[in-house]
C-alpha cells in the first residue's frame, strides 16, 4: 500500500506548522518509528520555511503567493517535495550537493545543511521560471504495532 498526499499552501508562516502536523498525522497513523517521523517533520518545516521566505509570486498555475508540498510513503520510503515558484537555486547550490556551513553568526542559511543532515537523499531543482524544488528521502522504519507498516 502507498500513501501520498499534496498541499497547495499560502506562503505564510503559519503554514509552516500546518504541513508539519499532517505529516506528522499521517506518519503516526501508519506507524513510521517516531524518530523517523521527528527527523522528517524538522526537514519539511525548513523546507516549507525556505518556500515561505524564498517563493516567490504565483507561477505555479495557482494562487499568487503559494508553494506546494507533496509526500509520498511507499513501502520503504518516504519522498517529500516542497515546490514554490520563486527565483530558484544559486548555481554553487546546483552544482554541489552540500554547500558550505553558513557562519556561526548567520542568521539564516541553515535550513538546506540542516535538510541535508536529516535525510538519506537530498536533491535540488531549478524549475526556470516557475521556481525551484526540494526533494528529499528518507528509509522508514516502522514501529512494532504499526497499521502500515512494512507495506
């Protein structure tokens, strides 16, 4: 069995705690181990947190304003993305796959390291014109008494 689900979200920051509460939900509903679920919920709320602050206008066929996240539990793994519709990637991002640390006394640059650390697999992807994606993935393991798991 899979799951998989996608939000159309204002860029706000109170979506940021909404998208990270439904999966959340959704990850205990089907018995992800609440580590894997903590891990994945702090990936997505930096994740989100970059679309709020970096989306951009509305190219993504929508309202303006809005990004969209879409996750998906497939067996063994679970895939997140977080599409919004601003400039996109700087091309050192692109290029490699972990930037530099930002300085200790930066205020802001830390959500995609932070992503990096979390998952098991990480991609960025510049949409030109219409935005950028975070993907990530990671390998669930599943409680004991989980109602899904092992799909």
């Amino acid at each position: 069995m899979s799951i998989w689900w996608s939000l159309r979200l204002r860029r706000e920051a109170a979506s940021v705690p909404l998208a990270r509460r439904l999966l959340l939900g959704a990850m205990e509903t089907a018995g992800v181990d609440p580590d894997i679920s903590f891990d994945l919920s702090v990936a997505l709320s930096e994740a989100c947190a970059n679309a709020v602050e970096h989306g951009g206008g509305g190219q993504l066929g929508e309202a303006p304003g809005a990004y969209r996240v879409t996750a998906y539990l497939d067996g063994a793994k679970c895939r997140i993305e977080v599409a919004d519709s601003g400039p996109g990637f700087p091309a050192r991002r692109m290029v490699r796959r972990s930037a530099p640390a930002p300085a200790v006394t930066s205020e802001n640059g830390r959500g995609l390291c932070l992503i990096e650390q979390l998952a098991d697999h990480v991609y960025f992807r510049n949409r030109p014109g219409r935005g950028a994606v975070v993907g990530f993935d990671k390998i669930l393991k599943w409680r004991e008494d989980a109602l899904l798991g092992a799909m």
